[in-house]
C-alpha cells in the first residue's frame, strides 16, 4: 500500500498506519483494506488515502505541558 499512497499524493511515512515489523525488517501499512477499496486504491481512482492520519508522537507530551 506504500507505494500507492505515496502515489495519492500522501506520506506514509507520517501516517498512524506506517508500522515496523522487526521480524521483516521493513515498513508496512497496517491497514486491511476491502476487496472495493484495494480497487480503487491500486487503480488510481482515489486520490489520496482515505485511511492517512497524522501521526504524532509528541502529542501525549504536549497534553502533559
């Protein structure tokens, strides 16, 4: 899913879904996607992810201030 987000014009990289698997040494969206949104997504169809949230990771420390 990496690629086609980064095609829709979003940055995975940013995104909640992004994770690390340690076992595969790699990045990966975590998100399971429907057999209608895979379509859409690999088509091109969509233009950015619906799935992209902005991750933050001092958000909790900016909660604390």
């Amino acid at each position: 899913m990496k690629e086609q987000t980064k095609k829709a014009g979003q940055n995975c990289e940013t995104c909640v879904f992004y994770d690390y698997d340690e076992i595969e040494d790699c990045y990966y969206c975590t998100v399971n996607l429907d057999q209608d949104d895979l379509g859409n997504f690999l088509s091109g169809a969509t233009k950015s992810c619906p799935y992209y949230r902005f991750y933050d990771e001092y958000k909790s420390v900016h909660k604390q201030i």
